[in-house]
C-alpha cells in the first residue's frame, strides 16, 4: 500500500494501515469478527499462496481483501510461514458495541516462534537463534518456545556456525546487525530466515545468571526479540546449557549427509540411520534421540553410561510392560509450554492428567527387576499425585477444544457453577414442559420453542397452522420466515433473563475456573520439565535396547589401538537385502586401500564402518559380533558424487573442498573415509592427486583411513609406505558376466572389470566388444605409478612461495571481508582481539 494520506479511509481501515506501518515486513491477520482478514498488497499475496479469494472491501476507497476464519487458521498460518512470510497477528482488544473496537498485535509468527503442535513435527525441535560475534569468535544462542530447551554455542569459526544451524535445522536466525558476506550468501541462497534486530536488555534471571559476562550478549539478544515480538515472558524456557563443541566428535553436516543419520540423499526417511534406530514411544525420546545423532561423544566415561543404561534394559524382564505404559504419555514439554504461553486448552490438561495418571504403573514396571541403574531412574519420575488429582477432579472427559463456550468443567467441582448449571438444566426442563403446555392450550400440534442470538427464545408456529394463533393467546409477533412465523410471549420474556443469564453466568464463570487451574499447572513447570526429561531417557534408552535386541547388535569396547570388527554389518542396507557380513581389522594410523569393481560393495563397506563407529559413540550397540574400537575424535568422509552448482561448484570441486577439510582438520585420532577421490578430472591429474592424498594421510596425518579408488595402479603403494594395506571386494567373471560376491579380502583386485559391470546395464553388445579391444591396446601403453621417497618438509623448504596456515588464510578472509564503516569502536576492539588468538592457534 503506497498511500500516505490515509484520511479517505474509515477510522477501521486508518486502524489497520496503523498497525501494518509498524510491521511492514509481516501479512497482518487483522481480527474483523470471525475473521482474520487481510488487506491491499498483504490480501494480494496471501490470497495467491493460500489460493482463496480475493474480494474487495468499501472502507472510504476500494481496497483488495481476503480472509480466513480465525478457528481455522492454523493451516493458513502453516503454508505462509513455511514460504517464508511472517505473520502479525492483530487481536480485537476491547468488547465490540462502544464504538471503534480497538486492536492491536499480539503475536509475530515467524518460522522459529511456532509453538502449535499441529503445525510442528513432534520428533523435531523448532529453533531460532541468536548469532552475535565476542572477543571467543561467533556464538550461537537457540532455544525451542514450543519445548523451552535453551542453549549456547560459542568459540565458532564461521564453518561451525553454518554447520550448526545446518545439522539443527535452525529456522530462524536473528542478527545484531548484518554479518559478513560469506554468511549472509549462506542465509539467500540456503533460504534460512533472518532478521536485523538491535535492541537489546539485560535478563539476569535464572536463565542467564549462570552464563559468563561474555556469554550473556547472545542469549539477552535472543529473549530481548522474543520479547519485543511476542509480547510475554517465557517463564517455562529452561536455563541455557552451554554446548561446548570440543566435548564431541567432530562431524560437520556433509558428514550426516553422505552417511544419511537424519536425512536421507534419495528423499526415502527408511534409508535414514535415525529410522533405524527409532523405537521411541513419545515425543521427547524421539527429539532426544535425534539430539544425540548429532552429538556423538568422545568422552569414554559418557560412552560407558549410555551403554549401561541399554544393557540393563535389554536385561529387564518388563522392558515390554514399559514400552506399553509410554504409548499413553503426552508430550509434557510442549504442554507445559503452551501452558506458559496462556494457549493451553482443556484437551491439553486432560492429556497432562493422563500422563501423569501413568507415572505411578510406570515406575511399578521400572522397579520390578532388582536393577540399581534402573531403579535410580525411576524414583526420579515424580507422579504430581497432588496435580494429577485436581485435574482428574476439574476436567471433564473428551472437552471441547475451545474454552469459552463450556463444557470443560466437571459437575461438583465447583459450588457456584454448579448452582448456575441446575439453574439452566431446569431452564431446559421448564422449555419442554411449556411447549407441551402451549401445544395444549392453542392446540397447534407442530408449535416449536427455540432460541437464537438475535432474538433470543421464541415461540414458532408454522404457516399452515397460523389461523389457530388467537389474540386471547398473548403471543406478539418478532419474525416472519418462509414457512413460519415466530412470535413471544410475556411469560416466556420473563422466564428468558432467568436462563440467559443462567447460561452466560455459567460460561463466564467455567472459563475463570480454568484460568485458575491452568495457572495452577504453570506452578509446575520445572517439575513436569524434569519429569519430561527423565521419561525421554526411559523412552530413549529402551528404544535402543529394543533395536539392539531385534537386530543383533552387540556392546562396542574401546581402545587406543588396533580397531577389530569381527561380521560387521550395515545398519541400515541389511533392513533392504541379504547383508555379506565384513571384518574390520585395522592397526593405528593403517590406510586400506580398497579396490574392486563398481557396485562390488566398496563404499558401502566404508560407510558400514563409519555407521558402526557413529553408533558406538553416540553410545549404543552396534551390528557385528564383535566390536573392539578406537574412540575417534573426529570423522571424515567424502563418499558419494555430488555438485554445487547454484555455488558456482563443479563435482570435482565439491569433491576437493571436502577433501581438504579433512586434510586440514583431521588428526591421528581421526578416520578419514575417502571414496575414489580424482575420478571427477583427468585420469592422470586425478590419480595423481589420489596417490598425493595417501601419501600426506600416511606420512603427516597418520589418521586411520579408508580409501577406494579404481586407480589400480596406486596399489603398488603398498611396497613403499609401510602402514598402507591393499584390499578388495570380492567379484567373478562367469560368461562375461559379473557375480558379487561383497566379500573384503586382503590384497589388491586384478583388474577393474568396468567394462563387464557396464554390460550389465545392457549397453549394447557391439559397443562392449569394441570396448574392450580399445581397452587392450590402452593397457599395451599403460604408464606405470612413479614411487620415489618424498619427505614433505623437504617439499616445504623447497616451495617458492611462503607457506601459510588454514587458520592464517581464514584471518585475512575475515580482514578482507570486514566492513570497517560499520564498526563500532568495540566491535572493532573484539574483532581485533579475535584475529590475534586465530593467528595464534595458527603457529
């Protein structure tokens, strides 16, 4: 809307254009009635994504409008926020009836402030976050409203913020004030929705008032947005937890995706590792276990509990009973927070009451088995006997999901209610019998009594019978219809105030009486949160029991040497096909080299070791008979082709930055897994840099490594570096055709049978035979690996051009792209102060 002078329109529409000129960046829901409706340019789009009609409304002048009923406009709500609107939300204010009704916002909905369950996936967090730069580098705060978790990230580098927001699925990112280019280029072109928001309070409550002073920024700056945007506090968000990302293995999000834990690379949720795993019951296991999935651990003390808790559940004789008694508890955390947000519905508290009502059978079951783990877990769950008790004596069964029309307060709960209920019951009785009575005494057989909003209770005489209404009856007359005619009467006028009044008494009075118990129940936050967390261990560690029972896993051990897997398995390929089950015997700093043909079962043999080293540090049992690991502090892989095009990224090139990430990162604690790396060039540049990579990995990293590759030729490394093993998968050729066998074996393969492979996509035949004569006489001119003995800081010294760190280049990447105009002089001072510890690290 382009208009500036605004004195044409009515007073109702200067009202909107008010409020729409305070959010401009939003489609304001504006509260008209039983509709939400919307106006000018914000109607125009709307009506196009929500594909309903746009109409026009007379408010001084035409302007375009649209509409939705305010009791169905969750789905509306949905489809806007999912295309990256925003939505103000202007709610009438005041009692219509004494002149303009006054409005006002209530409630921005952006993709990270949805609390409703029916639009949130209940297995997934919903986050938005704060991302602010200190003195450490970047700090990420997030919280969930819909859950209250909280928590804060810092110390980042700009690789581990994108990282974050990627492996969170952060929906919403809120900013001090625009980042640098490489980070507001990620938010356009991955569409991750942010907003420039600069007023900041302090928030020294229980929240924060742990946090240190550096800390504080980021998580003040979040809350102060939430505030300003949703108009209340949020007393049910826990404190905020620091998550310090040292404390876990190091796996970027390209990681989880090559290996798919979450998401799956051919959009099927069945291939995912996550679906795997996913026994849960209820809603906090399943965020929980997804939670971990993006957490493994390094530390063995934390490993060694997890796997505790599984193995006495797998040893539980009620592990079954308990399964059972978790199908019927709710999803306390995001009740609790609807709670705290005033939106909370009778059919919340009755949900809350049968979940509590199932604490006490619960930990019955958990206390069967003499089990010291198990039986600390239990007699954490606290059953809230006192509040289970008011809501099984306040609520009534199966309310209706509105609260201010009745029905959602039991009868003898309350006296006074209870006197307006009978009051209105025997109205109802009184209606009947003077219906009877007035069929009697008129004898008009089809005389209705009814009632409406605008007429209130009448007395209703069909058209065929009005000749027998006589004046002796009293009755006036208030409405003609088509086929009716309705009139009053004194007695009925008089009776009419008695049940109204009645009625709205007791309506009033019963959403009051809800209002009071559901602050009742907001008392009880932090119990039913800490309740909620110990069932979502329950749930979690059971779930794994049960799939480590059902799929024959076993409980990892752990070293700090020689890796033994012995009948390892896929965790997720033996759910689709007959699995050939592999051994994994690999020394410290070893190197496979694995060869063989395509679709032999090469890649998925790297992936089933990095699956069985994932699980084991998350803490869970793993596929295979035996397992005897090293605990890794990061993991590395490039397995899969896959491009960058919209980055401007060819396959190889993707291929070569992820690459490097692994040889920039990557210790001799660290697995590398590699899957023929070169082969997106020319055969000799990418063998070249192939048998370049192995090299570095053996002779500088000396990380633990799995490299496939169909370059055969580099399989003579194994004569000159001492800890690289040559392997292969397995195959025969019968009939010129080719058999798998998916079996890994020692050695190299002898040759690449690339051209059999191809002609079981039955390529035409003629073109095979020509194949393979071009392949005979490429193999009489086949230039052989060259081996010399390299030393790579010989290579340093002898390079013509100065050497610089990683975390040097990232400091001048930083200067070139820092906007000085911007700064302010404490901005400048942290930036500097930042830069000087990074080239520290760097040395």
């Amino acid at each position: 809307m382009t208009e500036k002078n605004t004195t044409s329109y009515t007073p109702m529409m200067q009202q909107y254009l008010k409020i729409k000129e305070d959010y401009a960046d939003a489609i304001v829901f504006f509260r008209l009635g039983d509709f939400y409706e919307m106006f000018f340019d914000d109607a125009i789009i709307a009506s196009k994504v929500l594909e309903i009609a746009l109409t026009s409304r007379d408010a001084g002048n035409k302007v375009p409008m649209c509409g939705v009923p305010h009791h169905a406009m969750r789905p509306y709500v949905q489809k806007l926020v999912e295309k990256g609107f925003k939505i103000a939300v202007a709610e009438q204010v005041t009692e219509p009836g004494k002149g303009l009704v006054e409005r006002k916002v209530v409630r921005l909905i952006t993709p990270g402030t949805i609390f409703e369950s029916d639009i949130l996936k209940e297995s997934e967090n919903n986050y938005i976050a704060s991302l602010t730069f200190i003195e450490t580098g970047f700090q990420l705060t997030y919280v969930d409203i819909s859950t209250g978790e909280a928590y804060l990230s810092d110390g980042l580098n700009k690789k581990q913020v994108l990282d974050l927001i990627e492996s969170l699925k952060i929906r919403e990112v809120i900013l001090a004030k625009k980042m640098d280019d490489d980070i507001m280029a990620y938010f356009a072109d991955h569409e991750v929705s942010h907003t420039i928001f600069n007023k900041i309070s302090g928030h020294d409550n229980k929240l924060t008032k742990h946090l240190p002073a550096l800390n504080k920024r980021g998580a003040d700056h979040l809350l102060s947005y939430l505030e300003a945007t949703q108009y209340q506090t949020f007393n049910h968000f826990k404190p905020f937890e620091i998550v310090k990302l040292q404390h876990f293995m190091n796996v970027d999000f390209r990681v989880k995706k090559h290996l798919e834990i979450l998401e799956s690379q051919t959009n099927n949720p069945q291939t995912t590792l996550l679906k795997q795993l996913d026994q849960t019951e209820t809603a906090m296991g399943a965020r929980k276990l997804r939670h971990i999935l993006n957490y493994p651990l390094v530390d063995k003390a934390l490993i060694e509990e997890r796997l505790e808790y599984i193995e006495s559940f797998l040893k539980h004789s009620q592990k079954e009973a308990i399964k059972d008694s978790l199908k019927y508890i709710y999803d306390i955390n995001r009740i609790v927070s609807r709670v705290g947000y005033s939106s909370a519905n009778a059919k919340d508290l009755e949900q809350l009451k049968d979940t509590l009502l199932q604490i006490p059978s619960l930990k019955a079951f958990l206390l069967k088995d003499e089990d010291p783990i198990i039986h600390k877990l239990a007699n954490d769950l606290d059953a809230h006997e006192d509040l289970a008790h008011l809501l099984e004596r306040s609520i009534t069964l199966n309310p209706p999901l509105t609260i201010k029309e009745g029905g959602i307060i039991k009868d003898g709960y309350h006296e006074q209610l209870d006197h307006y209920r009978m009051l209105s019951r025997s109205g109802e009785e009184w209606l009947k019998t003077f219906e009877e009575e007035e069929r009697e005494r008129t004898g008009i057989k089809t005389l209705k009594i009814g009632y409406n909003r605008v007429f209130g209770y009448y007395i209703e005489v069909s058209k065929g019978a009005m000749h027998l209404v006589l004046e002796e009856h009293g009755y006036e007359r208030k409405q003609t219809l088509a086929n009716s005619e309705r009139y009053i009467s004194d007695v009925l006028k008089k009776k009419e105030d008695d049940l109204l009044h009645a009625k709205e008494k007791s309506v009033a009075l019963e959403y009051e009486i809800f209002k009071e118990i559901r602050d009742v129940v907001e008392s009880y936050t932090h119990s039913l949160q800490v309740l909620s967390s110990k069932i979502a261990d329950i749930d979690y560690y059971l779930s794994c029991a049960f799939v480590s029972r059902k799929n024959q896993y076993v409980r990892p051990t752990f070293n700090g040497s020689e890796v033994i897997v012995k009948n390892g398995r896929h965790p997720v390929v033996e759910h689709f096909t007959k699995f050939i089950e592999n051994d994994v015997i690999m020394k410290p700093g070893e190197v496979f080299l694995i060869t063989g043909p395509n679709m032999s079962g090469k890649s998925t043999y790297m992936r089933m070791y990095a699956l069985i080293v994932y699980l084991a540090q998350i803490g869970m049992f793993v596929p295979a008979k035996e397992a005897n690991l090293k605990i890794y502090d990061g993991l590395f892989t490039r397995i899969g082709s896959s491009d960058d095009l919209a980055g401007g990224k060819s396959t190889f090139m993707v291929e070569m930055v992820e690459s490097n990430e692994a040889l920039m990162n990557a210790t001799k604690d660290s697995l590398i897994m590699f899957d023929e790396i070169g082969r997106g060039t020319a055969t000799y540049d990418g063998m070249a840099l192939a048998q370049a990579m192995i090299e570095y990995i053996h002779e500088v990293i000396q990380a633990q490594t799995m490299f496939s590759t169909h370059y055969h030729e580099l399989t003579a490394l194994e004569q000159t570096l001492k800890r690289l093993k040559n392997l292969h998968v397995k195959a025969r050729e019968e009939k010129n055709k080719m058999v798998f066998l998916h079996q890994i074996e020692e050695g190299p393969t002898d040759k690449s049978y690339g051209i059999q492979v191809a002609s079981l996509a039955n390529l035409p035949e003629v073109l095979i035979k020509r194949s393979k004569d071009i392949l005979a006489n490429l193999e009489k001119d086949k230039k052989r690996v060259v081996f010399d003995l390299f030393n790579y800081e010989e290579y340093k010294e002898t390079s013509t051009i100065n050497p610089i760190s990683q975390a040097e280049l990232n400091v001048l990447d930083m200067i070139e792209k820092i906007d000085i105009n911007e700064l302010t002089p404490i901005e400048a001072l942290i930036q500097l102060k930042y830069l000087q510890e990074e080239i520290k690290k760097g040395k």
